[in-house]
C-alpha cells in the first residue's frame, strides 16, 4: 500500500470514531442523561449515565447550568441537591473520551466543553443556595 494511501487512511480513523462517538451521543436514549427535578423546596440534580459511571459530557453540562441559575434565584428553592445513578459511582468526571476524539480532528468541543465545565463549576461554587452534592462510589475529576 503506497505511504500516502496509508497516511490518509490513519487520519480518517480518528474522524471515523469521532462520528461514531457524536453518534451515539445524538441518538435517542432510553433516559436522560441529567434528571431535573424539585421535591418539595429542594432542587435536585441526578446525573443520569450509570453505563459510563456518569462521566460529564457537554450536553449534561448544558442542561444543568441554566436550572441551576434559575434555581438560584427561585424563591421556592432552599438547596440544591447533586447525585447519580446506578450506585457505583458518583462521577467518573469529564468524558474525556469524546474531548480526545474531538481533539484529534481539530473538532471544537474540547474548547466548548473546559470552558463551559468551568463555567458551570464557578457557578456552583458562588451559588447563593447551598450545594450538597451526596457523593457514593467512583468520584474523579473536577
């Protein structure tokens, strides 16, 4: 196989895995990756992707910010509650898998994901409301 033909096919690779990854990502799940939910004057997040020890991704990142800045300011809500899933881990941390394979082709979600993790991990840390996250099983990670 001539050198260039090769060189191409490795480069594909990673854009192939990529797409297979956004995919995936894109299709529709069974559950949400993130449940919203009030129970009584508590405000409670679950993070919902036991299968992947319920590694962050963007799109969980995306729903949990604007809820927690309209809890924040939400005169019915006392405290904001964090959990997971599954009951193996609370957090694996960001999915880094799906960063790398964006990474590799020059695709912006790495970039789009660390700004907006930090974004929502500021928001968090200056929330007006008290945050308890209950921690259980494997924790990584910002």
């Amino acid at each position: 196989m001539p050198l260039t033909v090769l060189t191409s096919a490795c480069r594909l690779k990673p854009l192939y895995r990529l797409q297979r990854i956004q995919a995936h990502m894109m299709s529709s799940h069974v559950e949400p990756e993130v449940l919203l939910e009030k129970a009584g004057r508590a405000a409670l997040i679950t993070m919902n992707r036991p299968k992947v020890l319920n590694a962050l991704n963007l799109s969980m990142i995306r729903q949990i910010y604007p809820q927690l800045k309209k809890w924040e300011n939400d005169s019915e809500t006392d405290i904001v509650v964090i959990k997971a899933a599954g009951g193996k881990a609370f957090c694996a941390g960001g999915d880094i898998r799906a960063v790398t394979e964006a990474g590799k082709v020059g695709n912006s979600l790495a970039q789009d994901f660390f700004r907006e993790e930090y974004i929502l991990n500021n928001a968090i840390g200056s929330c007006r409301k008290p945050y308890v996250a209950i921690i259980d099983g494997i924790t990584m990670g910002g």
